[in-house]
C-alpha cells in the first residue's frame, strides 16, 4: 500500500500522490 509513506488524511483517494495539490482537490 502505497499510503504506508503518507499520512491515511484522503481517505477517499488510496492512491493518491504525495503532492498536497491533488490532495487539496
């Protein structure tokens, strides 16, 4: 699981990046 190097925050998005711009949308 890629989420093991960041923080669970997007739950809705597993996979999302590590950039905070995708994580802000």
């Amino acid at each position: 699981m890629a989420d093991a190097n960041s923080p669970p925050k997007p739950l809705s998005k597993p996979r999302t990046p590590r950039r905070s711009k995708s994580d802000g949308e």
